[in-house]
C-alpha cells in the first residue's frame, strides 16, 4: 500500500479510498455518509481495508481502536469491546463542517499532502536537540513545529517588506483517555482537548524554539487534566472537542490552504530538506 501510494499519489487516490475518505472532498452538498468502508484488492493477493467515519461520530484514536477491534474479531477473538461513549457524547448539528467547504470553494484552496521520512523526521529532532533543553522530542513536535514556521512565512507574516508580525495561536490535540482517573484506553468518540501555544513575535520561529513551546503548551494542559474525574472532564471537554474536524517510520498530513500560499508552501525550501509536498486538489 505504502509503495502504490507514494509511485503516483494523485492517479490512484480515487481508486485506493473511498471518494469520502479523502479530506478535500466537498461534503455541501448533502452527501455526507456517516461511514463508508472500501476493500481493495491487490494482484499479488493482498488486500487493504479503507474506513471513513464522519468526525461527528468519532475522532482518529477511536477509528484505530475501531480497526484493531475488527481485526481481532475476524482471527477468532475473544475480545468484546463495550465502551461507554453513547452515555457521555450526546449528538449535536455542528454547521462547521458545511461551512468549511462552502468558505472553502469560495476562497479557492489547495490541499496539499505533506509526507516527512524516517530519516528526515530524526534529522529534525537532532536539531532540536542540540539546539534546546528538550529532552526526546517526538516526530509529532518536530514536524508540528517545522510546519507551523512555514505557514507564517508563506502567508507573508514574515520577511515581507511589513515591519509588522501578526501573532497566531497553534491548536494541539491531546488524547484525554489515559491522563483521566480512572483512565479510560477503550473509550470512544471525542475525548480530547487542546494545547494552546502562542507565537508572539518573529524570532520564535526558530525549530527549537517552536518544539519547546509546543512541549510546554502540552505539559499545561497535561497538568489541567491530569487525574481528573473522567466525568467531570467529558463534560468539559465534549463542546470543545465536537467542533474538531500506530506508531509508523514515515508521517504524512494533509494542510489545506490559500492557493497563492499553497504556492508559496509547496516551494519552501527549508521544508523541502524535510519532506516531499504534492498538491492533491
């Protein structure tokens, strides 16, 4: 699957997921599943299974508990999953979702998919390393750090004839369920929160200084919840988190972004010592 994907990403996307899996998808007008499920299979007889769960319903770590359950049932487990999420995740309308691809058509944007290697990923926490106190950097803070200077600087908040920085906020998602008392591994639906970090002025868009801020940001909200009764947290976390849109050698993400910026993005050259960028829409 990771070599089919990587020989020519945009000639076999509509082949290898389901059209509503991909996140560039345009859901306005209606047609958006609650989940659609898509079995493909390989020449050499192999087969890849590909699941699209609308957010609404659940976020990533579910969906992956979700495969793992599945997996187990089909090899003749005796795993029985009774997670208890119905009880704490009430339904809601979120308008945000419809709105997001009409503003999206609207203000004509790219998505851009952005894949960061093994080696790339340890030659950023190296740099870190050497350059900050923060101790075993994880591929997310390296790569959540050295995406986040780029944008800035393609949206022209940074080295632009403006004498001007504009500050801006970086929303980190935080999984809940081991950090709650009693904690709660097999819950499902969305049991996160965010870490706030913010960028004051242009100096800080340095690496390591990014990935140390980062690394605060989550040891606050880390100190917020840690040992909190898990209702007490569900109910304060669950408005905040339904308005949210295995452990692998490489990471890949997608970003969705003004085309001009997508541009700009796409051509940066510090990013691209670390990762390769294809346009997807």
């Amino acid at each position: 699957m990771f070599d089919t994907l990587n020989k020519d990403f945009s000639r076999v996307q509509g082949t290898m997921f389901p059209g509503h899996a991909l996140p560039w998808t345009d859901l306005s007008e209606g047609d958006n599943l609650l989940a659609v499920v898509q079995l493909t299979h390989f020449d050499c007889g192999g087969i890849a299974i590909n699941l699209y769960l609308t957010h609404k319903l659940a976020d990533g770590y579910t969906i992956s508990k979700l495969l793992n359950g599945w997996g187990e049932l089909a090899r003749n487990s005796t795993f029985l999953a009774n997670p208890p999420g119905s009880s704490l995740l009430q339904p809601k309308d979120d308008p945000f979702t419809a709105n997001f691809y009409e503003v999206a058509n609207k203000r004509h944007l790219n998505v851009l998919r952005l894949t960061f290697n093994r080696d790339n990923i340890n030659r950023l926490k190296d740099i870190v390393s050497s350059e900050s106190n923060v101790k075993d950097p994880t591929r997310f803070e390296v790569v959540a750090g050295a995406v986040n200077i780029c944008a800035p600087i393609s949206a022209g908040n940074s080295n632009s004839s403006s004498s001007t920085f504009d500050p801006f906020t970086i929303y980190i998602p935080m999984n809940l369920r081991k950090l709650v008392n009693p904690p709660v591994p097999n819950l499902v639906g969305n049991f996160i929160s965010f870490a706030l970090v913010h960028v004051s002025y242009e100096g800080e868009l340095k690496l390591a200084k990014m990935v140390s801020k980062i690394r605060k940001g989550k040891k606050r909200n880390k100190e917020k919840y840690q040992g909190k009764n898990k209702v007490e947290v569900s109910g304060e976390v669950m408005e905040e988190a339904r308005v949210f849109p295995v452990d692998i050698n490489n990471l890949r993400l997608t970003t969705s972004l003004y085309q001009t910026v997508a541009l700009q993005f796409k051509n940066d050259k510090d990013l691209l010592q670390f990762a390769s960028i294809d346009l997807c829409y």
